[in-house]
C-alpha cells in the first residue's frame, strides 16, 4: 500500500514542479481538464436526446400520449359547456 501513496506522491510533486516552473503547464492541465468535462456532457446528451435510443423514444411517445389525453380531456369540457343551453 504505500507504494501505491509513494507513486502518487511523485506523480503529483512532478506536476507540482512543472506547473511552478512553467506556467503554460497549470493552463493547459486546466483546459485539458476543462475539455474533459466538456466531452463527458457531450456524451451524456448524445445518449439522452439521441433519436434511436428507446428510452427517449418511450418517454417521448408517452409524453405525447399524455398530452394529447390532456388535450382530449380539455376539449370534451369545452364543448360540453358551449353546446349546452342556458
């Protein structure tokens, strides 16, 4: 186990020099990092709101049947207050 401590300490003291030294390495660390979190939401909305998947397209069916339902429900009311007599 404290091999394992030993090899993180030195990989971070290393970036640690490097990033004081030059700091070109802090900014880019920072943008590497920056385009990494980028690329993992770029992926979560490919599979969220990709149109062959069929999870989306299940809730996107059933968001429809739902309002249409709603729309129905609304509609029989409606009319059913104009067409009667007062």
């Amino acid at each position: 186990m404290t091999l394992y401590y030993y090899t993180l300490f030195s990989l971070f003291s290393i970036l640690a020099i490097l990033i004081v030294i030059d700091r070109n390495v802090g900014a880019y660390i920072d943008l590497m990092l920056r385009f990494g979190v980028v690329q993992i939401k770029r992926l979560i909305w490919i599979i969220r709101f990709h149109p062959k998947n069929p999870i989306t397209r299940w809730t996107l069916n059933w968001r429809v049947e739902r309002m249409t339902r709603q729309l129905e429900k609304d509609l029989e009311i409606k009319t059913k207050n104009s067409t009667e007599e007062k």
